[in-house]
C-alpha cells in the first residue's frame, strides 16, 4: 500500500520549504518535491540582506540551506524528483513523477518563477556577482556606483527609477527607440537626473574578472559594438513562472500566473498556491515563506474539515497514512 500524504509540496524554495516546516510543526505528514537545487533562486543570490535575522552569513545559500535543514527536522520529507502532471479528480490528489506517483489529501504548488535571460556571454556567470533581477533585493549593493537595466517596460523603468536612489548613475539599455512602458512613468525617469538611455541596443557580453566591469553593445541599426563600463547590470525582460505542468489543472491569469486568494487556496478545492508562482504584487523571499505558511495551515484546516467523517478502505490512520 502505497503512503498517502497529508500534503504534498511542489518546489523546495522559500515558499515550499516554509510550508513543509509549518505542515510538520502541526504533525502533518509533508512532502517537499523539487527537481533542481533546493533554495529556488533565493539559492543563486549572493546576499539575502533584506531577510529579517539574517545578519549572520546571510547569502541565499546559506539562509535556504538551514530553511530546509529546519524543515526536515521537524519531520518533512524532502524529495529529489521531476513533477510531470496531476489528478485533481478525486479528493485524494495524485502527483505525477517520471518515476511513480505521490499520493496527498491536499497539494500546495510553490514551483517559483525565473527571470527570463538575455542570453549574453558572461550573463551566467556573473550572476549574484554584480549581474542581478531584481532591484529591490540588490540596489544597497550599488551605493555611489553605476549601474546599467536592461529593458523598456513598466518594471524596466520603475526599477530604474528606485536604483537612483542608491546609485550615482543609471543607464537604461533597450532595444527599441522608445519604451513600452506607461508615459506617466517614462516622464517620471526622463525627468530624474541620474538616468541616462542608450537606444536600438542589445547586450553581447557581460564581462569581468570574478565581478562586472562592463558590457558590449550592439547597436541593432548600425551593428556596431560599443564598451560600457559598469559596476552592476539589472536585467528587466521579464519573469516566467513555473507552472507548465499545472497548467490547466487550476486557473491562471494570461501570464501562467496561477490564481489564488490571500488563503492561497486556487480554484480546485484542497490545491494550494504560495510563492512566486501566484498572482501578486511583491514576489520577495519573505513575501514567499509568508505565502507558504498561509497555505499549510490552510492545507491543514482543508483537510480537518474535508476528511473528519471519511473512511477510505484498507488504509491506516496514523503515521501520515490515511
């Protein structure tokens, strides 16, 4: 007889290792399933300042690390495993793997989301080292410096105009002559001295030894590849989240954003969404394990109210068995 879980968590970042603490820490059996590198990409950042108590080795690894570490402690189980699909149809859910399948009373998907890349030499490389996605996370770094955002839509330009509060100098890099984001923000960065807009441009390389020092341009008009020198480079061409396997199984605005009320509950009864998968305003570490600890304890009020009067057949009732 196979183990049927009180709740099964899709992804082993931030936002799933928190709802794996808080479904163990109420004697729920939990299991955290991800893919890749535990931590998300709260794990490729190089410092996590801006997490309350993290003064001590506050780099994404490390702070994720120890979520997982205290996860586990208090009895979630953390899977290695690739998530191809789902069965919603019944009240128990069944998770699809490429090698078997887990069966939960309820799931909470917190697969997050990625940056999409420029796909320029060195980008990889450098990232947490001084190539980053996101201002709000790194512009203290950049203090006094100067730095380069790559993009023209809304986030492209807000997020330049916040970096001026840290640094000397912001260089807008965009591949059009014109943005695509709203004009009243436009005005707002055209008028903020700081700011400065290198049009019909693309990034060909980020380089630097162990840290950015620079990037070549490419004028998309005239092809001619100019050197930038630079501290830092914010790249704003969007996120993607990571919801291809739920896709059709919840709803999800046009985006693949999946769509969830404060409860974290989605549209399919006892399937819980937290994290940066979700439709939100602020998608931040803190905002992340905030969202998986709504869910878990949602998942576990679901699951009292759901299965308080129901006897499946065959199946024992301790022990994280039905």
């Amino acid at each position: 007889m196979s183990k049927i879980y009180d709740v099964a968590i899709v992804g082993g970042g931030p936002a799933g290792l928190t709802a794996g603490l808080y479904a163990a820490r109420a004697k729920m059996s939990a299991v955290i399933i991800e893919k890749g590198k535990w931590g998300g990409q709260a794990s490729t950042t190089e410092e996590l300042e801006n997490y309350p108590g993290s003064i001590e080795h506050p780099t994404g690894p490390s702070v994720t690390e120890r979520m997982k570490n205290q996860a586990e402690a208090f009895g979630a189980e953390c899977m290695k495993a690739e998530v191809t699909g789902f069965d919603f149809s019944d009240k128990i859910k069944i998770v699809k793997l490429s090698k078997g399948e887990i069966q939960a009373k309820s799931v909470i998907f917190a697969a997050g989301a990625q940056p999409m890349l420029l796909g320029a030499k060195g980008e990889l490389e450098l990232r947490g080292k001084g190539v980053s996605y996101c201002a709000t996370c790194d512009a203290d770094f950049f203090t006094e410096l100067e730095v380069v955002a790559i993009g023209g839509g809304d986030t492209a330009v807000e997020e330049s105009i916040y970096l001026t509060r840290f640094a000397e100098k912001v260089t807008i890099v965009h591949r059009r002559d014109e943005f695509r984001a709203a004009k009243s923000i436009v005005e707002k960065a055209m008028k903020n001295d700081k700011i400065n807009v290198i049009w019909n441009s693309v990034v060909e390389e980020i380089y630097g030894d162990g840290i950015v020092e620079g990037l070549k341009l490419k004028n998309i008009q005239t092809g001619e590849i100019t050197d930038l020198k630079t501290d830092g480079v914010f790249v704003f061409v969007g996120t993607k989240p990571i919801t291809e396997t739920i896709k059709g199984f919840v709803e999800m605005d046009a985006k693949g954003y999946i769509v969830a009320d404060e409860e974290m509950r989605t549209s399919v009864e006892g399937v819980f969404a937290a994290g940066d998968v979700r439709v939100k305003s602020l998608r931040q570490v803190i905002t992340a394990c905030a969202d998986g600890a709504v869910a878990a304890v949602n998942a576990e009020k679901y699951i009292e109210k759901t299965f308080e009067h129901i006897t499946l057949p065959d199946a024992k009732k301790e022990g994280g068995w039905i």
